[in-house]
C-alpha cells in the first residue's frame, strides 16, 4: 500500500474561494496501486508551523482516483493567508506544509494585488522555475494559469520527447 504523502507530493490550493477553499494533494508518481483506501486527515492553519489549526478533516483516497484529494475548508477569513498539511491517518508521514489565500470581500482594497499569470507549456522545451520563483519570493497573492498545463509532442515532431531522456 502506498502511504507516502511526502514523497514526489504536489501540495497546492486551487482557486481559493472566500469560504471555503479547495486544498489539493496529488500524490500518483508512479505508484502501485492500492488494494484498500488510504485514510488522510488534513489541517488549515493560520500559521506555517500548523498550530493555529482554523479547520481540519479526514479524506480518503486510492490509486483509482490517482491518490488525488480535494477537500474544502471552511470557517475561513476572507483575503487572508492559509498554510495546510495532510498526514496520513494514524501515522507520522506528511506532506509538505502548503499555503493559499482566500480571495478579497468585495469592499476590500484590492489596489495592491499582484498577480502571476501563465499559461501553456511545453515540457521539451521548459524552464518550470519560473512557475515557482514568484511563490518563494513571496511577490505574489495569487497564481493564475492560463490554458494546457503542459504540451506533449511525438518523437521527430516539434518539442521531441527524447530530448528530456
């Protein structure tokens, strides 16, 4: 059974709604499938170090679903700063600590929003810092992107898969 949610993990929030808020933890990276259903419990908090726990609940998931989890946390402050973690049930394996902010009331001064905007990629051909600087320089509320994640092209064709090995 794969119960690994700390390694090869993608931690992210997806559009981050006023309340609730949709976490996401997608953890398929080439793994076995699983004969039962991995229990996870998972934790909003207002601080980096999860001990200001705002809201919190227990998700299961299974490689039918790509151990994919989506849930979505309530009780949450508008235009405000979340950090959540999931953790395997009854265990100490956890993924790394996420982070996402709600969007702004419609009375809120929104003047200094900056935003991050992408749009398709082509994997052969990438340099995928650039998704993450903006995040990790902490320059940003919000990321946006735009259209395909990511463009896949057969061999000999523009963007040759081999190139990557």
């Amino acid at each position: 059974m794969f119960d690994d949610v700390k390694d090869n993990a993608t931690v992210e929030g997806t559009v981050p709604l006023y309340n609730p808020v949709p976490i996401y933890n997608d953890t398929d990276e080439h793994k076995p499938p699983s004969k039962s259903p991995i229990c996870l419990n998972w934790a909003v908090a207002s601080d980096k170090a999860m001990s200001q726990v705002i809201s919190k609940g227990t998700a299961y998931t299974s490689s039918d679903i790509d151990y994919t989890v989506k849930v979505e946390a309530t009780d949450l402050q508008a235009f405000t700063t979340y950090y959540y973690q999931f953790t395997v049930c009854q265990s100490n394996k956890k993924s790394i600590v996420g982070r996402t902010k709600t969007t702004p009331n419609a009375n809120d001064d929104t003047s200094a929003v900056n935003l991050a905007v992408y749009s398709c990629s082509n994997f052969p051909f990438g340099f995928f810092n650039a998704y993450g600087n903006p995040v990790r320089k902490n320059s940003v509320d919000y990321v946006i992107h735009l259209g395909d994640f990511i463009y896949e092209y057969a061999n000999g064709e523009y963007g040759w898969g081999d190139s990557i090995g």
